[in-house]
C-alpha cells in the first residue's frame, strides 16, 4: 500500500495495455502487486511496457459454466514501480494498481496480449457524510490489532485513518482483508462506491464471525 500515491482519478491512462492471465488474482488500485516474470511472453511483455509507458494489467481468468475459462472483462492498470532483471533472464516486479479499466477490444492475442483499454469510472449515488460512515466502519471491522500482526496492523490501520479518499480505503481493504474470490471479483467489477463499501462489511462481518 501507498498512502501518497496518486488519487484513483488523476491517473492518465494509455489507450493500450498489455496483459498478463493470471487465475484468480486480482489486483486493486492503490494496492501493490509482487510478480515473478519467467514465461518468454511475459518477458517480452515487460520489455515491451518498460520501453514504452511502464504500464500493464492482470486479466483474471475464472471458470465459466460450460468448465473452460472466461476473462474478466474488468482489471485495474497497472504501474511498473520496481522491476529487477535476474542473470537467467526473469525478474522480480512490483506493479501497483492505479486505475480499473474496462476491456474494450483485442489489439494483439501474440506473443503476448495487448488489450484496447478504456477507464472505468467510479460511481458514487451517495452523500459525502454517508461515504465516509462506511468507510469508518469498515476500519472499524478490521482484525484486533493484539490478535494477528500487531504493529503492522497497528501502522496499516494509522496510514489508512489518514487517507481522505474513502475509494482507496475500500479498495486497499479490498485487497488486504477478502480473501474469497468471488466476493474480490464483485468489488473489482462494481461501480458505485456504494455497493462496494456493502460487500466489502459484509466480507469483514463474516471474518470476524469465522475467527
């Protein structure tokens, strides 16, 4: 997580991104995302997004009903923040997301995908006030400090009490605390800030419940 990061709508995009299919991962704006970059195509890909913007995204790829695999038509772009080559050729990278994004088109399938791309805005149907009331109480919901990590609970919970943008919060919560993936894929994909905030206390109610 990066507390001074940009704002989720401040973020210029490119038209364009390559795309990395990973199943079930997905990734958050605001979040930060450590990647192992060893397969040929995906080492092209990073060259390619080093080169040009520093950007690529995560196309999740979950079953669909007839037993083969759908890519989720929603991802969030991401920024190449660090990336360290190895002598044999793979590298370490860290992405972190930046904004969600809507798969609009195929540009290229080979050697490695690039995906037209279009920002998926944020709808927010409620008053600030209301907004921010969520957002306190799903801080409120996060595990007790004395019974997991301690201090790094402690010191997340501090750097997120500092955030202004009730967005990010949700989505670095998001990313941190829900570890089921369809309720992940459902905040990924919603729009209204709202509705996001409902599954998100609805994921942290359950935690506690199971804990």
């Amino acid at each position: 997580m990066d507390p001074s990061s940009q704002s989720h709508s401040s973020f210029s995009l490119p038209d364009t991104m390559p795309v990395m299919v990973l199943g079930d991962c997905y990734l958050f704006p605001g979040c930060l995302l450590p990647l192992f970059i060893f397969e040929e195509r995906y080492r092209l890909m990073l060259a390619h997004a080093l080169k040009t913007d520093r950007m690529f995204c995560i196309g999740t790829r979950v079953k669909n009903d007839d037993g083969g695999y759908d890519l989720l038509p929603v991802s969030t772009a991401g920024l190449i923040r660090a990336c360290k080559k190895q002598e044999d050729g793979t590298s370490h990278v860290m992405l972190q997301g930046v904004k969600r994004i809507r798969f609009d088109s195929w540009q290229q399938e080979k050697p490695f995908v690039i995906a037209n791309v279009k920002p998926l805005d944020t709808i927010i149907e409620t008053e600030a006030d209301y907004i921010n009331e969520l957002k306190d109480r799903s801080l409120d919901l996060l595990p007790d400090a004395t019974a997991c990590a301690g201090e790094s609970m402690r010191n997340l919970r501090a750097a997120l009490l500092k955030i202004d943008c009730p967005e990010m919060v949700c989505d670095i919560l998001s990313y941190h605390f829900v570890r089921r993936s369809a309720a992940q894929r459902s905040l990924l994909m919603e729009s209204s800030l709202e509705k996001r905030y409902d599954i998100l206390l609805s994921e942290l109610e359950r935690s506690q419940e199971d804990g």
